[in-house]
C-alpha cells in the first residue's frame, strides 16, 4: 500500500512538472480577437510599399516587422492577405524553406506561379475569407515551434472552419544602417504544416 501512495505521488511530481512547463514554454496568442481580412490587406500592402520605397530606413522598417511578425499568429495572418491579393511571389515568405519546397515541388515540369495562384484560390476559396480568429496555441515537442488554433470565417457559410497549424521561428541576421552595420538578428514565425493539410481541413467542412 505505501508502495502504491509513494508511485501515485512521484506521478503526481511528474504530471505537475509537465503542466507548469507546458504552461510556460507555450507563447500565448497575444491577439485573440478575431481579424478582418480587408484590415490586414491594407497593412500588407502598406508594407509592400514601404519596403519599395526609395526612402525606407532599413532599420526602422525591421523594427516595425519584428513588432509585428515576431507575432506567432502575424504568420496565418500573413499567408491568408497574400492570397486574398494573389500575390503569388510572396507565398514563399508564409513558410519555412522546407515545407514550401515539399508543399510546391512536387511534380517536375509543373507550373509553379499556377499551383501557388490555385493553392490562394483554394484557401480563401475564391475570395470568399473575410476575417481569422485565433483561438489558443497549443505546445510542440520542439522549443521553436508551437501550433495555434484558428477559426476561418467565409461570407457564405453559417459556422466558421477550424484549422491546427503548426508555427516555427526562424532567426534571420541581417546588417544594420544606423549601427555602423553591425549584423543585428531578427525572429519570425513561419508555417511549418503543410498547404494542402490547411486546405483539405477547409474543403472537408464545407
């Protein structure tokens, strides 16, 4: 009997320790509120013209994406503004190198500019998206990584969709204009679930 109380209190040790490390590896999402498409594809295209700007400070304008897309859930947003304006040079950028290569090259001779256009048709479902709401993120075996929990919402169905999609953060080093160029170091998050899991999530539960 004691044996028994001293193994379910040493379990008890061991539960509690996962709890409180899950609780505080695990980066909460910092916007819960649900986000119109149309405002984030006024922000994106506001960054497009910035960043071709003549007279962008570099310094300033990677502080200003580190605000925003050291924001776990600023990656989602991301993809689903670029695919709402069809800007298929983009699409790279939503993800990590890996999976944007496993996701897109899959066919050799395959139109790559055509499959991203068909994979931002499939997403917003022909424009129909309107707004994202991200609901809770959720802890990954991996420090870098966490998945996050959206509510999808298109003009034409009554209940929104549910999608899971796992989130990596990747430290880019880049060099500075008003540091006297010393090389500074940026994180950000990309998708690290594969498209056509998100779009078979979506076209399942329509």
């Amino acid at each position: 009997m004691q044996k028994i109380i001293i193994i379910a209190g040493m379990l008890m040790i061991v539960f509690s320790g996962i709890a409180v490390y899950v609780k505080l590896s695990v980066l909460e999402i910092s916007s819960p509120v649900k986000k119109e498409l149309i405002n984030l594809e006024e922000d994106l295209k506001k960054e497009m013209e910035a960043s071709r700007s003549p007279d962008i400070k570099g310094d300033e304008f990677i502080k200003s994406l580190e605000q925003r897309y050291s924001k776990p859930e600023a990656a989602l947003e991301y993809l689903f503004a670029l695919s709402l304006l069809e800007e298929t040079d983009l699409y790279p950028d939503a993800f990590t190198i890996e999976q944007y290569m496993n996701d897109v090259f899959t066919k050799v001779g395959e139109n790559k500019e055509q499959k991203v256009k068909d994979i931002m048709e499939r997403l917003t479902r022909d424009g129909k998206l309107t707004s994202v709401q991200f609901v809770k993120s959720k802890m990954v075996f991996d420090k870098k990584s966490l998945r996050v929990v959206a509510d999808l919402y298109y003009n034409d169905l009554k209940n929104p969709i549910r999608v899971n999609v796992k989130l990596k953060e990747v430290e880019h080093d880049y060099i500075g204009h008003a540091t006297d160029n010393v090389i500074s170091r940026s994180q950000f998050y990309y998708i690290d679930s594969s498209v056509w899991d998100i779009i078979d999530k979506i076209e399942r539960n329509i």
